[in-house]
RNA sequence: GGGCCCGUAGCUCAGUUGGAUAGAGCGUCUGGCUUCGAACCAGCAGGCCGGGGGUUCGAGUCCCUCCGGGCCCGCCA
C-alpha cells in the first residue's frame, strides 16, 4: 500500500509541475529524517532552485500552496531549508490495508538461476560454507516472495583435486580398499573422518614432495573415470554430497539440481564450448614466450579497456583444460548456450515432495523437469574468485553474448574467519603473527575451522538448555523440535546480519547469543503475537471481525495516536523493504527490517495490554494491530528461512 | 607492480541514488515482572565518521592524495 501511495504521489507532482511549471524532471522521494516529521519527504524545492533562481524554501512554499490533490494523502507542509512533507490519510490507509490491499510483486519474465553452496565434496562443511549456502537460499527467498521463478543449482566438483587430496590418503596412506571405504563412508560421519584424512594428507605433501605425484596421477585417473582410484573418487564425493545436503537441509536449505564435474567432462561440455571459442575467435592459439603450446583468452577482454594485461590460459599445452575453461562451458549451458544438455536421476525427495537432481551421462527412467535455460544468472561465490568470475564473463562476452554476460551476476561476499577468542577456545594453536591479527582465515588445507554441524549442534544444545528452563512440562519431543528452530534461527540470522561485502570474524559467543539482535530475538516478537491470540482463545473469546468493528472513521481515530500510527506504517513497509533489499542484492537489509518489526512490536506489547483493554472498539483495534504485526513478522521470518515456535 | 574490499561509539556492525539533530546490538551503569511469560521494555553515558585536500547550497556517502588492514592477480582448483 506504501507503494501504491508512494506511485500515485510520484505521477501527481509530476503532472503538477509539468503543468504548472512546464518543467520535466523526476520525482525522488526521501524519507524524513524524523518520522513526526511525515511520511514521505519531497526535495523537488533544491533541484528546481537553480533552474528557477529562487531559494527553495520561496519555491516549496509557492508549491505547497498550489499542491494537488492526491488521493490518500491529507496534506503537505514545508519544512526545513525547503522540504515538503507529505502526510498520509491514516483512516484510508490502514483502512487499506486492513481491506488486505498489497503492493504487486514484480511478473517478470524468464527463469533466475542462482548457484550456491558448491563445497568440494571432500570433507565436512564449515562456517564459511554456511555462509554461502544461506546467504544464497535467502537471496532466492527474497526472488521468490516477489513472485520471480528460480532455479537453484548446486555444482559439484567431484573430480577435482580436492577430492583427490582424500583419495591419495586413502589409497597411499591408508592403504584402504574401495570396499572398505565404501563401508567407511556408510559411517554417520564420514564428511569429518575426510576432514582429518584431507588435513592428514596436505601436511605429508609437504614433508613427502615426491608425493606429490600420486595426486597428479590421481586426478589424472579421476577425470578419466576409470579404476580403482576413479571408483574410490566416486565413493567419496557422493557420500560427502549426501553430508552435505543433509547439513544444509538442517539449515532449511534445498537445491533442485546439482550439476557435476563429471558430467561437464564424459558429455564433452567442454570439447563443444571449445570449438565455439576457438570459431569465434575468443580465444588464442600462443605460439611463443612463457604460454607457448597453450590457447589463452587476450587479457584485453576482462580488464580495463586499455590494460592489455596478462592473458589467461584456457587450455594448458599438455591440452587439458583448466578450471575456468569448464566454467566458461557450463555458465554456456546455464543460459542454453551450449546446445548440449545433462541427463539425470532424482537424488533425493524433501519432505514436501520437492525432488533434487543430479546430473548423469545416461539417460533415466524419470521424466526430469528443464534445468537450464536461465534468463539471469547469480552465481554465489566468494570475493576471491572476482577475477576468475570476471573471465567467465569475458567468455560470454567475446563469444557475442553480450546480453548473457550483463546477467551474469557474481553475487560475491566477503570470507568468514575466526576471531583469535574463538580459536583459543577452539584448541587452535595461533602463531605469534595471527595472534596480533584480528581475525584468522579458516584453512580446510590445514583442517583449521569451526564444522557446520558441530556449530549447529552447539546452539541447539545451548537452545534447549533455555527451552527445558522455560517449558519443564512440554512433551519431550515438542521441546526438541523449538530448540532446533530457535538454533538455526540464530544461526541464519547471525550469518545475514552482516552486508556481503563485510569480512565475518566468527566469533562463538556472539553467534551463541540468542538475545538483542538475534534471529530468537525476531521469533520471540512472533510468538508473542500469537501467544495474545492463543490467550484470547483460552478465554473463550473469538477473535473479532476487524472490518466490521474497524470502519475508517475508527481507525482514524484510534490512529490520531502517534505511536500506533508509527507502528501501523513500520509494519506496512515489509513490501518496499523486500524490495529495495532486491535492488541492492543484500539479504541482510530483510533481516535488518524483520529486527526493527521485532523492535517495533516488542514496544507495543510492552505498552498496551490488549486483552484487557476494556473499550471495545479500542481492543478490536489492538487485536488487528497485533495479527497485522504478526502477518509481516511470519512472512518476513519465512524470506530469511527462520521458522516460528509454537513457544519460546 | 596491477585489481577489489574495509577503516563510523569501548567491542561488533548499519547508514538507499549526496540531504534535516550520524544510528543499532553488545558491554557499562540505573530502573521496570501481579502471566498477553523479562529470550522483553525504558533510561544514562559513550562520535574530529582513519588524516589531508577538492566538488557542492549541502559530504560518513562523490573525486584526488596519504596512512593503516584484508583478499586476489598460476599451464592449482
């Protein structure tokens, strides 16, 4: 409704101005600073004070006298060196908002697929794992609340040298069969036994050099597909992908498809993306100096115009191809651009019924639904691969998809890395340079980092000990369900708080906290607007018929009072909120606005009693004001992925 | 050497395209539970927005420069 008010005051001034001043320009909109000050601010008075040559206030007064009527709005006054301020009619508008009127969500065409997560499958997550997969589900959350169609994809890089790394352990330091790794990886924790084995395995890299050749060896082996070490690669990277989901899926989240490695290399994604490279002229054959033998992309295609820069090697003079070559064939494919296709198997059904994906080489019984084809593409990666992403782009761009590359989206953030509290408390041993940092980057190399399951078993531990305090008599099993949503509403919410461009130093204390601004923090607002209700009810009382009690003239008057006004219009803004947080791409503006509800409501359950109110047009009122608090406060928790208790 | 990011209250962070008196949370201190359960609320204190210059009627925000910190720049992935 903000925004309904907000286009038709826009439309009106502009008309007004055109006509009355025959001068074009756009209508910008503020906020005012104070919200006594009004509801929307209009700054027209400073941008016409030059064309005009007249102060601004002299123009806001002569505008203010002339001002049109707009419907919805009360009136307009001036303030400040020029300002207008704009009331609105607050019995139209809660009136419309209680009639259930809402901004319209955006139709746009096409499909938007958004990349996340995307951990090698070599050993168990951690927290900055986390940190991509929900800042990624949040972000397709938000698309989707606005009524946008999204595909999300999980790539899988089950043929790289990370995964390797482990089948080095277990073939040259362990000396482990496939059939006892296979039994191994049946095992409840085997993403945690790899974490140790993949740790165990780079540190004898680097007193064995000569080691290093059954890994060379090894992922040679692995990208071709065949024997024993390419069957040990298989065993674990698909048990570590079902860790991984499961963790994730602790988390709330889930993929539709998961794209692999393996499938770019047997289906010749890449042999296809090729020879649109090399026919377009996109990429280079070298033919002297240090990148001999080698077909690179000009660095002139992904730097500044006039850096012509280093060239990157695409296709290395043993021809193999490396990483970004693949990725540059499977961004093609994401947008239907390569002309070649996956097959795939269902991996594993959601308790909805919602089916995810993986990719094959061979065709399955099941009819998969089309993946692909995207109209827009995010690709949630952390910031260090900005340069890696800017050639994929490159790609696109010189194979003359300039259209594609505009949407193709590096949806980048900031690492996660450990406060130097967090590691003492951890058992991490710092050197004396880290201890001076303020912050210590996670190392899976090193097997340095805090593991996504044992941070969530940690909250909710801590979240049960606060339920059992609170609720000895629930049923046990109730009791285990809301600690489970209180941690990971903890957990979301600490991961989205911050921008993306905001370095996290995780910190355990902080992320264990459930009080100020936290996600329990938003989930006790919620559950407390319902517990009025539940209360209401235990009373034997129904919940009354808002629109008959609440006819304009009532909630003019009841919102002549400032504080519920201010209240009533914190609560409507859910709409633009989501939205702007779309325009900037940033979760953590839902999260900053769900915090502020919370703030908002938690006041005014403070302040005013609403069973006992005896006045009954007044309690009619405050029951609407809550269930309309409530209604924002459950939507906007379902975008960021925290579920509501039943208590708290 | 080149590129990207950060520097705002004791700590951790917000701050829309430049706008009115720079905001939260934590921590400190002070008050508030007679169940719509205090995982809460109210209040006090705390700031040369890293330094300097510029653009502008107006700069935390834009430009230049310097200082401090982080990340990236491989025929690894």
């Amino acid at each position: 409704m903000f925004h309904i008010l907000e286009k038709r005051l826009i439309e009106a001034v502009g008309r007004f101005l055109r006509e009355s001043r025959q001068v074009e320009i756009p209508v910008v909109l503020e906020q005012p600073r104070q919200a006594a000050f009004g509801e929307i601010a209009l700054p027209v008075a400073f941008g016409l004070a030059k064309q005009l040559r007249q102060p601004p206030r002299a123009i806001a007064e002569a505008l203010a006298k002339e001002f049109p009527a707009v419907e919805g709005i009360e009136k307009v006054e001036i303030a400040g060196g020029g300002y207008l301020n704009v009331r609105f009619d607050r019995g139209y508008y809660a009136a419309a908002l209680l009639a259930g009127l809402t901004d319209a969500t955006n139709e746009a065409a096409g499909k938007v697929i958004v990349e996340h997560t995307n951990i090698n499958p070599n050993k168990a997550a951690h927290i900055g794992h986390l940190r991509n997969a929900v800042l990624g589900d949040t972000f397709v959350r938000m698309l989707r609340a606005n009524g946008r169609k999204v595909e999300v994809q999980n790539y899988i890089d089950n043929t790289g040298v990370q995964v390797a790394d482990v089948v080095v352990g277990f073939h040259y330091l362990e000396k482990k069969t496939p059939a006892e790794v296979r039994n191994l990886a049946a095992q409840p924790k085997f993403d945690y036994y790899c974490w140790d084995l993949y740790a165990r395995t780079s540190a004898y890299y680097g007193s064995n050099p000569e080691a290093v050749e059954w890994r060379r060896n090894t992922l040679h082996v692995i990208e071709a597909g065949e024997g024993e070490l390419a069957e040990l690669g298989h065993i674990v990277a698909d048990a570590i992908v079902e860790r991984h989901l499961d963790t994730m899926l602790r988390l709330g989240i889930e993929y539709d498809v998961l794209p692999r490695e393996s499938e770019i290399l047997h289906l010749r994604f890449w042999a296809t993306a090729f020879e649109q490279l090399k026919e377009r002229k996109a990429i280079y054959f070298e033919n002297e100096g240090k990148n001999s033998g080698c077909w690179v992309m000009a660095g002139s295609h992904f730097r500044e115009a006039g850096d012509e820069g280093e060239a990157k090697v695409i296709v290395r003079s043993n021809g193999t191809v490396t990483y970004v070559g693949k990725d540059i064939a499977y961004q093609l494919w994401k947008f239907g651009l390569l002309g070649k296709d996956f097959h795939y198997k269902p991996l594993r059904t959601y308790q909805s019924g919602h089916v995810a994906w993986v990719a094959t080489d061979e065709p399955c019984d099941a009819p998969a639904p089309p993946f692909g084809q995207g109209g827009e593409v995010y690709n949630v990666i952390d910031s260090r691969q900005s340069y890696l992403q800017d050639v994929v782009v490159a790609g696109l761009r010189a194979l003359g998809y300039a259209a594609q590359a505009e949407k193709s989206i590096h949806f980048s953030y900031e690492m996660v890395a450990l406060s130097p509290r967090t590691c003492a408390e951890l058992g991490i041993p710092l050197s004396e340079e880290d201890r001076k940092k303020s912050y210590v980057e996670v190392s899976g190399r090193k097997g340095l980092g805090v593991k996504a399951d044992d941070l969530i078993d940690k909250l909710i531990e801590k979240a049960r000990a606060e339920v059992d305090s609170r609720h000895p008599d629930a049923p046990e099993a109730e009791r285990a369900v809301v600690a489970r949503q209180i941690a990971v509403g903890a957990l979301r919410y600490f991961l989205l708080k911050f921008t993306r461009n905001t370095v996290i130093a995780f910190d355990i204390q902080e992320a264990l906290s459930f009080e100020g601004e936290t996600g329990p923090y938003v989930q006790y607002a919620a559950v407390r607007a319902r517990n009025i209700f539940r209360k209401l009810a235990e009373r034997g009382e129904a919940a009354p018929d808002f629109a008959a009690v609440l006819d304009r003239d009532a909630l003019r008057r009841q919102l002549a009072a400032e504080e519920f006004w201010q209240l009533l219009l914190a609560a409507s803004k859910a709409g633009p909120a989501l939205e702007s947080a779309l325009k900037a791409g940033e979760p953590s503006h839902v999260g900053r606005y769900a915090f502020t509800l919370a703030q908002s409501f938690n006041s005014f359950y403070h302040d005013y009693p609403v069973l006992t109110e005896s006045n009954r047009e007044k309690k009619t009122f405050l029951l609407w004001m809550t269930d309309y608090f409530r209604r924002r406060l459950e939507e906007t928790l379902a975008i960021l992925g925290i579920e509501v208790p039943e208590y708290m």
